[in-house]
C-alpha cells in the first residue's frame, strides 16, 4: 500500500484534514491535523484515524500504523 493511498484515505474521510504519512515497508506512521480533534482525548483520534484503515490493518496491507494527531493550533505551536 502506497503512503499517497493512506493520506488520501484519512484526508477524505476527516473533514479538512492534513496528513503527513511515512513508510518502512508495512509500518506507517501518519500525522494528522484536524480541528476535529479538538477536546478529543488521545484515544478518541486514534479510533477515528484507525477506524478508516481499519481494513487495510487486518488484511495485513498495514502491518503497524503509529498516529500522532494534533488540531491546527497543536501543530503551530509543535512547530
């Protein structure tokens, strides 16, 4: 699976989101930023992040998913 398919996967099923996604063979890592996530915990972005790949983790397409999400204001100050 190509890491353009991931992104657009969660940009299309998170309203006016932005990822960022890496891979080292079958373990991605994306990065998420939504407004959506705001007063979110951290297990509750996770869910929806997984929630739209979750197929793709159990047909073994994606051995490993690391997500680090964070609403815009979250990103501007990391950064």
């Amino acid at each position: 699976m190509r890491t353009e398919e991931v992104k657009r996967i969660i940009e299309s099923g998170i309203d006016g989101s932005e990822a960022m996604v890496t891979a080292d063979g079958s373990k991605y890592t994306a990065t998420v930023i939504a407004d959506i996530f705001d007063g979110m915990s951290m297990v509750a972005e996770q869910k929806m992040v997984y929630a739209l790949l979750n197929d793709y983790i159990q047909s073994g397409a994606i051995h490993a998913l690391t997500i680090k999400a964070y609403t815009r204001a979250e990103w501007e100050k990391q950064n």
